[in-house]
C-alpha cells in the first residue's frame, strides 16, 4: 500500500458512509447519545464538585485562610488578580458567660456588611440578625443559643483573658449552619467593638470562578512574610477534596463502562453491516486490494463515523449543559437538606471543562477504533471466493 | 496455462470435487469460454485461474507467474495489475457511481488525475453510458450493469480478462452485446478473455471453446 492511497481509502470510507445514509445515521445515533449522555454527566459532575465548593467555601472560610497577618498589611494587598474579596477576620479565643453558664468560645470579629456580601452565612441565621457595625451586639448559634437558654435581646459576656473582666454583647441573631465547627464553637461581633490591641489579624480569601487555589497560595507565599500561614479549603477540609477527587475517578469509571458497551455495540452493529456488505468486500479483493487496505478501509469508515457522530454528540452535549444552566439548574435540595456540603443551596449547574469535552470524544474514538479489529480481521482473512460463493 | 490442477469442497453433502485433474492452455489475446451446466466447476476453475481459489494440486502459469504460489501479498497485487473480473450479477460497489466504480482499479494502479479522467470518459462512451457518469448502480438496468462491470474489469488494461456468467441474468439481445463488448474491448486492449458460460448462443463470439463437465475438461474446439 502506498502512502498517498490512504487518502483514496478515506474517501471511500466517506462515499460509503455519505451514501449509506440511513444505516450510518443508525449507528451513529448510538456514540451521538453516549457522547451527548457523558458530556452533559461529566458536565454535572463539575457542577456538583462546584455546588459543594460553593456551598463549603461560600458559607464562611473562603478558598484561602490566611492567619497572623499583622496590622502593616492590608485587606487590599490580598486582593491579587483572580480575588473576588478578601475579608477581614480577628479570631478572640476566651470564655462566653451568661448567668450560671460558662462555655469555651471563639468570638470572631467581622465586618458585617462585607460578610453579608460575600458569605452566605447570613443565609443560615434563624433568627435575628447579623450584628451591627458599631453596636455591642453577637451573633450565636443554635448550639450556643440553647446552651445558655438565650434568646434575642439577652445579654451575654466574653472574656478574652481570665483575668478581664469581659465585654458584654447583646444577643443579635441565632444562626445554625449544619457544621459542627461553626456552629459549636463560634460566635460573631463586630469587628470595631472588640479590642484588637496585639492581636493579628486573619483573611479570608473568596476566588472568581476558574481561579486556580494553588496559584494564589504561591504567589502570597511568596510575596508575604514566613510568619504569615496560608491554608487552602483543601488544607481545611481534605475530606471534601477526598470526595471530589472520588467523584471524578467515578466519573472515568463511567465514561470507561459506558464506552466499553457501546464499543461492543459499535463492534456488533458494525459486523453485522460489513456482513450485509460482505460481497462488496469480496469484489474489492477479487480487483486486488489487499488485507492491510481492505482493514485501513474499515477503520476508516469506523473513525469516520465515529468522528461525526462525535462532533453532532459533543454539541447535543454542549447544547443540554447550557440549555439546563439557561433554566436555572437542577435543583437537589429536596435531598441534600441534611448534607453538610449543601448547607446553603441544592442547585446544581451543570459546567462544561476541557475534561468533560475531550474525554467522551477521545473515549468513544477509541474504543471505536478497538470495535473496528473484529470486523476488519473477519473480511481481511476471508478469500474472495469464500466471500462471494457465501454471500 | 493450468497444468493437472484440482479442487475439493467439503459442505453437508460430503466432499465435491469441483475441478478435478483440468490441464488446458489458452493463447494470449484469445477469446476462450469454459461450457458447462451448472455446478460443472466452471466458476471454481475461472477462480483459481484468478487466484480467488487455491487448488489443492496441479499449478497454474498466468503469463509465466506460478498465481497459485505467490503469497497474499503478492497474489494481490497481480491481481490489481494483470486480472480483470467480470461477474454475474455485475458487482459494482453500490455506494460507488458508474464513473468511481470504472475509476476504482485505475486508482488501485495508481492512474490518477487527468490521465484517470480521460480513461474514464473514453471507457464510458464505449459503452454508450457517458450520460450515466454520476448514476449509482441501482438506477441501472442488467445491461447496463453488466457494461459498466466489463469497462471496470478492462479499466486497467489487464492481461487476462475472466467473466463469470456475465450474461446469466441478461436477456439473449443483452447477453450477445455483452459477450461482443468484451470482444472488442478485449481485442483492443490486447486482453485474453476466458469467459465461463452454459449459453450456447454465445459461442458465435469466441475463439475457443472448453466443455467441461463434472470438474473435467471433456474437449477444447477452436472455432
């Protein structure tokens, strides 16, 4: 076989699946649904990673913590490119008092305006409301709240150090998250009405979508002091990365099965049309064409096919992701109301990656390409007059 | 020149001997049919004359190539070269049009661009089917089919020219302007044509012809 000749092998490959019209539109019609099918599944994979991210990240902690920053820098220096918002923190372990009751607590100093903007922890609180920016008020959890019999309006004392006497605040808002480290531990005030003599302050970084995690901690590591500690969401939550990660390998598992069925239907449906064909086969060798080209011939047409089939799938694909973001997504809450990594809302959008784009296509083309070995052995080991004396 | 050549088939009736001990010559550029009734072996012996089939025995020289020994490699490609079939029911590729089905052989043997054009177009006026370039097989009719598998089969200038029942499923006017298409075609091309036939009104077109009957020769008249 000359090299030039696979060019003449393809357009045949082409004239026969062009002019086979209905029995190619019928094979296809299983890799464009399997293409289309895995897309749109790989798709709401991410969107499910996304929507347990969003919901984990955006409750509070931000993609980024960073602690011990001192007062020389600034909320803006954090604020790189790629930074949505950077959130000012003082973290004040002590003890919280209320009558007989006494209860170790961290009060965190916020800025409430900023955190309602940015967090959805204003989402999750019962009763009440955030506290207000120059006012000696707190906010507590359901936890706290029942701990101490409190209720909007009562009063409750922080104490930083043993030896001070403690800072009353007014009970503003109840909130109850679902997470046991916020909602056993925390309690919120306004960051102007604790004193922050000597104490550093913490930062909680928000990305933009497509925003790499790892690439900003570099860049502040290397642009801040040592003393300066950096942890990402993977650091503060190695189970919710655990799940992601076993979200995606259950992923390619499914791409891999999906694909190995319809390989084996592709390689079915293919014997059964070069069969229907077989005498075609059997005059192409009476006229010469050897093995190696009556094979190059049928794999052709199997890549052919499948690289049509693949390109109208990767658009129905494309097509049913955006068509489901337009709608407003899809929405799990009814399942996920005791699901801590959807603790603030249970839609899911479906988003397209270059993974989710490449993978079902390449899959499919593969095993195509496996599929098109049992067919092109069974026509190239047959002599042509078996072929035509059989068919 | 087949030399002492036999061929068996097993199948559910036990064993048939489709050729049995056959020796014949045929001269170059002569025009031969093998006669016979159906299931004489005629078509067994047009295959292993076209290296389709392996005899079990006997040797066969296609102008000094031993076909029955080559390897696959090589059986193909004097087949591409030097063979030019005709079968009974045409055989065109149905996804091909008259003009790429003509075209085919002469791309296998690398006759391309103009120069395959120019074949193509001179072939399709031969057989008065210029208008038919672009028609698929299934818009033809028998005859029709027939023409075009004989310019396919001669596209290439092949040496030896073997038709198998071309005429078989052609009524007797078709069937006499096939037989005489591969005449001339085959005179002009310098082909020798061995035609497998059990129509006797053909016998008027050919040089020579073999009867055969039961997997053996049983005479050679030259006419």
């Amino acid at each position: 076989m000359k090299p030039g000749q696979t060019g003449f092998w393809a357009k045949i490959a082409f004239l026969f699946l062009i002019r086979s019209g209905r029995a190619t539109a019928a094979l296809s019609v299983m890799v464009v649904t399997a293409v289309a099918a895995l897309i749109f599944l790989s798709a709401l994979a991410v969107g499910v990673e996304d929507a347990m991210l969003r919901n984990t990240v955006g409750l509070f902690s931000g993609h980024i913590i960073a602690y011990n920053l001192p007062d020389g820098i600034s909320p803006e220096e954090l604020s790189i490119k790629g930074v949505q918002a950077v959130l000012k923190r003082r973290y004040f372990p002590g003890v919280l008092s209320g009558g007989a009751i006494a209860q170790p607590m961290t009060l965190c100093g916020i800025t409430p305006d900023r955190e309602s903007t940015v967090t959805a922890l204003e989402k999750k609180i019962s009763e009440g409301r955030y506290p207000s920016p120059g006012r000696q008020e707190i906010l507590i959890s359901r936890d706290i709240a029942d701990t101490f019999s409190a209720r909007i309006g009562d009063t409750l004392r922080f104490s930083h150090q043993p030896t001070d006497s403690g800072l009353d605040f007014i009970v503003s808002g109840i909130y109850q998250t679902g997470l046991p480290a916020l909602d056993r531990g925390i309690a919120f005030s306004a960051l102007d009405r604790i004193p922050a003599e000597g104490v550093s302050w913490s930062a909680a970084v928000f990305l933009r979508d497509g925003a790499r995690t790892d690439t900003i901690l570099n860049i502040y590591r290397q642009r801040f002091p040592e003393t300066v500690h950096f942890e990402s969401w993977e650091q503060q939550m190695p189970d919710l990365r655990q799940l992601i990660d076993l979200e995606a390998v259950s992923m390619v598992v499914v791409i891999v099965l999906v694909f190995g069925v319809v390989a084996i239907g592709i390689a079915c449906s293919f014997v059964i049309f070069i069969i229907r064909n077989m005498r075609e086969y059997g005059i192409m060798k009476a006229m010469g064409v050897t093995s190696a080209e009556m094979s190059l011939l049928i794999v052709i047409k199997v890549v052919l096919m499948n690289l049509a089939a693949c390109a109208v799938g990767l658009l129905a694909g494309v097509l049913a992701v955006l068509a489901v973001t337009w709608v407003g997504g899809i929405d799990i809450t009814a399942f996920t109301t005791h699901n801590r990594y959807f603790s603030v809302s249970g839609v899911l959008y479906p988003r397209l990656t270059a993974f989710s784009l490449w993978a079902p296509p390449a899959v499919s083309l593969l095993f195509s390409m496996i599929a098109a070995v049992w067919p092109a052995a069974l026509v190239a080991r047959r002599r042509a007059a078996d072929i035509l004396r059989l068919v | 020149m087949v030399s002492h050549i036999s061929k068996t088939f097993r199948s559910g009736r036990g064993q048939v001997n489709a050729v049995v001990d056959v020796s014949l010559k045929v001269p170059t550029g002569c025009f031969a049919a093998v006669m016979g009734k159906s299931g004489s072996g005629k078509s067994t012996l047009l295959n292993c004359i076209g290296g389709l089939e392996i005899p079990e025995r006997g040797e066969i020289l296609c102008f000094g190539t031993p076909i029955n020994r080559l390897t696959a490699g090589a059986l193909s490609h004097f087949q591409r070269h030097h063979l030019g079939f005709v079968f009974q029911r045409g055989n065109l590729l149905s996804y091909l049009t008259v003009a790429e089905n003509i075209g085919l052989p002469l791309t296998l043997n690398g006759i391309v661009g103009a120069a395959r054009t120019k074949r193509i177009e001179t072939l399709l006026a031969e057989i008065d089917l210029e208008t038919a370039a672009k028609a698929l097989p299934h818009e033809l009719s028998g005859g029709e089919t027939q023409r075009v598998s004989v310019a396919r089969a001669i596209a290439h200038h092949p040496k030896l020219l073997l038709a198998d029942e071309p005429t078989a499923n052609l009524d007797t006017t078709s069937g006499a302007q096939i037989a005489q298409l591969m005449r001339n075609m085959g005179r002009e091309h310098g082909s020798t044509i061995i035609m497998a036939t059990h129509d006797r009104d053909l016998i008027d077109s050919v040089d020579v012809v073999i009867t055969i009957k039961d997997g053996q020769v049983q005479g050679e008249n030259q006419r």
